[in-house]
C-alpha cells in the first residue's frame, strides 16, 4: 500500500490561505488600495440602507467640556436640524440633513447627542488615531464607522454634505473646514452653506480679510462662508444660503396618512 506523503507543510503554507481570508496579506503594502477601497463600501452599503441621502456635517474640537457654551450650542443645534431638516423621516423616503461628525467627544459629541435627544439618527466618521479615539455614546450605534485613512474618511464626510457648520477648534477642525473652502472655491463640490459659529473666536483665530489683502484670494471667496453666533442663528444662516429641508409632513405617503 502507498503511503500518501505528507502535504501538511503545503497546506500550512501562507501562499495557501484564501486571500480574503488572509490578514498578513491584506494589511500588506501592496493591498493599500484595497483597503481604502474597502473602506469606502462598508460605510457607503451602511449608509444607504439607512437611506442617508444627505447630512449636515458639524466640525469643531474634541477637547470642549460638556455643560460649556460651546458644548450646549453644538447639543442645541443637532437638535434643531434634525428636528426641521428630514432626518427623522422613518418611512421609505430618503432621510436629508443628517447630523454627521467625527465621532469622537466635545463638540462631535454635543452635535450626535442632539441628534439623539430629537430621536432622530446621526453619524460619528471615528478616526484611528495613535492616542486611541472612542465613538461617543450619542451616534446611532448603526452609522458609527472607524477609518484608518484621513482621505477616505473626509470623502464619507464631503461626498453627502448638504451643509457644513463648524465650531472652535484646533489643527484638526481647520484641516477640515479648509478642505471643504478649498473643494467648494475650486468648484470641486456643489455651492453648499458653510457656517462658521462664534465669530469673535474665528476673527480672533483667522484674519480672512488678510487673504484678499495679500492677494491670496479673490474678496468673493469670503461669500464662501458665514458667521453665526448661536444655534437658531446658524440654522437660519444655512435655510438663507440655501439649505433644502425635508419637514415630514411633505413626504407622507398615503399609506402614512
């Protein structure tokens, strides 16, 4: 009788698992792309089947303190957007004006935690960072998504923004709200209202009329952008450049009424 030889060295072997199923591969150089262009399909299928057709993306530090001014703005306007914008549509209509943000704490947590307080969903785009962030407890479990990719995640939180509303901040919130001036002065994205609130802390922080001083900007690219100092305001300022809102009423079916 023949003895089968031994091929357990070929089935131990790296080369032999299934590619999906392998991890050193995956997480190798050449599968970069690849998982960035994981990245983008996970929370793209995540997000359609919640029906998130647009949102309104809220920018501003992680180090506010909750119960501050700064913190109860933020709280108040997720509030009122998703009370008047379309989020909390639960019929098979879209849902439009969903609050989005980081994820993470201070001003991302206040705007997701008045989302949550309107019953309403909001979406928390986390980073991995190497001082470990942690979603907030206010985002909707379902639309809380973890990227490694600074590029992929900003793509998620441009690509449905009806809206931009940014509070005080640091490096990071300025990457942000740059990015987004940047796409919409280039005509890289659609002419969408971007707010910026407390303007004392943005004049004090930013000397923009120095950009058109200096030549660096056209005086138009200062219409990019509008300040507001307190929620309802920003609201405001946003339906005034043109915000599209979804009241509930307009989009009940006749199996609804």
């Amino acid at each position: 009788m023949t003895t089968k030889p031994d091929n357990s060295a070929q089935i131990a072997s790296p080369s032999y698992r299934l590619p999906a199923a392998d991890f050193d591969f995956l997480m190798s150089d050449s599968m970069r792309g690849v998982r960035f262009m994981v990245e983008y399909a996970k929370a793209e299928e995540l997000l359609r089947a919640w029906g998130v057709a647009s949102t309104v993306v809220v920018f501003g530090s992680a180090r506010v303190k909750e119960a501050t001014a700064w913190y109860e703005t933020a709280r108040e306007f997720g509030r009122i957007v998703s009370e008047r914008g379309g989020a909390k549509l639960n019929h098979e209509g879209p849902r439009q004006n969903v609050i989005a943000t980081g994820g993470g704490p201070g001003i991302m947590e206040a705007a997701n935690r008045g989302a949550m307080e309107a019953a309403a969903p909001s979406i928390g785009f986390n980073i991995t960072l190497p001082q470990e962030q942690e979603p907030n407890a206010y985002s909707t479990p379902e639309l809380t998504f973890r990227f490694h990719y600074f590029a992929m995640r900003k793509m998620h939180l441009a690509m449905r923004a009806a809206a931009l509303v940014v509070f005080p901040g640091g490096f990071g919130t300025l990457d942000e709200l740059f990015e987004i001036l940047t796409l919409r002065q280039t005509k890289k994205m659609p002419n969408i209202p971007v707010v910026l609130v407390d303007s004392t802390y943005w004049n004090e922080v930013i000397n923009f009329k120095a950009f058109v001083t200096h030549g660096m900007i056209a005086p138009s690219d200062l219409q990019l952008f509008q300040f507001a100092d307190d929620a309802e305001t920003a609201w405001t300022s946003l339906t005034r450049q043109g915000l599209f809102t979804y009241p509930a009423f307009q989009h009940v079916t006749e199996g609804d009424r």
